[in-house]
C-alpha cells in the first residue's frame, strides 16, 4: 500500500515574486509589438479598473484573460515563448529572497512541491525550471498548429480553478489532504486553502484577508514567513477538508 504523499502548493505572483509575471510578459510583448497593442492595452485597463475598485475580482480575471488571449490571437507559440524567456531572465533576481529557504525547508519535510500560478504557464515553466520543481500550472492559451487561438483553455486565477487543478492534478495519487501545505496571497487561493490542513495566507490581498481572518488562517509577511510556515507545520492540522473532488 502506497504511503500518502504530501504536497505543498506555491503561489507565484505576490507570493514568490513580487509583482505579475504575465503582466510583465504583456509588457514585453507590447514593447516589442509583437501582440495586438489595442487588446494589451485593454488588459492594463481592466486591471487597473480592479485597483480602483470599479472591477470585482471574478470579472477582472476574466475578462482579463480574453483580452490577454486576442492580444496573442495568430501570433506564432515560438515567439511568444522566445519573449517569455527574455522577461524571465531580467526578472529571476526579483523573487523574494526567502523562497530558496522555504522550498528547501518544504523538501526536508517531506512535501512535493507544486507550482499553480494565475500566470501563463510560458511565465511558470520558467519559473519552476528555475526553482528545479516538476509539477507546475498556470493559465494555458489555446494553441493550434504552432499559433495562439484567441481562446483560453485554463483560466488559472479565476477563483475556484486553483482548487480543481490540484484536484485534477492528484487524481489518482494518495494525497493527504490534511497534510497538504498552500501558501498564496489573493482571494484565488481561498478555495484551495479550504481543501488543505496547512494554509498560509502570505501578505493576502484584501479580499484574502477577510476570508482568513473569518477562517482563523494563518498570515505571514516576509519577515516572518519561514517562521510562520515552521510554526504552521508544527501544529495540527485544520479540520479535515472536504472531498478534493467538490
């Protein structure tokens, strides 16, 4: 009989980095002109829109999302990924400088870690290539004969997705749920941290934060964030989650 896994499930943008690396893959892509200006534009203001207030956060991300799939629409896979690469190797300096220590820390706990990231999988392959972690996802853009569609196949940081793609992504495995650690920022990963015993909310978002506060979640800051998630993992676990497959 296999002895259950335990898995630690890692934002990126606002948790690992600081900042959106698909909002810095956009602006590349703009600055280079080689996506849709009108439609990238239209991405920064609907993301603006949400840090003013006027957007909610369900409709930001999806409507985010779509105009980020027209500003890609029949542009060639190999030279968005190209650029990808390029954000990549001017931003890799700017993760925080805990992360080593907290992955490494994660390791020798015995977890398996997982990325699952709002941003596009072009942006968090690179980003797990880099931290050496084999189980990544984030928002996948449709592909057809080496172009971009102008559709979306996984619209990662609509709230609820981070919860469905760790279901889907331990179907089969014997995972303890209960022994499960996620650490994230924003109200996309509050379905998630209702499935796992161990939840961290890192320096959460507003939305996050009154959701944690309500649940009796643990918060961290950067400072204290390696302590946080020792002291987190030393402790029993949270009442036993629902059915992963909920």
């Amino acid at each position: 009989m296999n002895a259950e896994q335990t898995i630690a499930i890692l934002d990126v943008d606002g948790t690992l980095f600081p900042g959106a690396l698909g909002v810095e893959l956009l602006r590349e892509l703009m600055r280079a002109r080689a996506c849709d200006q009108p439609s990238g534009e239209r991405v920064l203001e609907i993301l603006a829109g949400h840090r003013s207030g006027t957007i909610e956060f369900s409709s930001m991300a999806s409507r985010a999302y779509q105009a980020f799939a027209e500003a890609i629409a029949g542009h060639e896979c190999e030279v968005i990924e190209a650029h990808a690469r390029a954000v990549w190797a001017t931003q890799r300096e700017r993760l925080f400088e805990f992360v080593p220590a907290l992955i490494s820390g994660l390791r020798a706990r015995g977890y398996t870690i997982m990325l699952i990231s709002g941003s596009p999988i072009e942006m968090v392959r690179l980003v797990a290539d880099e931290l050496q972690i084999s189980d990544a996802y984030g928002a996948v853009f449709t592909r057809q004969l080496g172009r971009y569609t102008g559709t979306i196949d996984l619209s990662s940081g609509v709230p609820g997705e981070k919860a469905r793609i760790f279901a889907a992504a331990t179907e089969g495995r014997p995972v303890s749920a209960q022994r499960c650690f996620a650490i994230g920022d924003s109200v996309t990963d509050a379905a998630l941290f209702e499935r796992v015993g161990f939840p961290l909310a890192f320096e959460p978002a507003p939305e996050l934060s009154i959701i944690a506060h309500a649940r009796g979640w643990t918060t961290a800051t950067q400072a204290n964030v390696l302590a946080q998630t020792r002291a987190l993992l030393d402790s029993p676990a949270s009442c036993p989650p629902p059915n992963l497959r909920d």
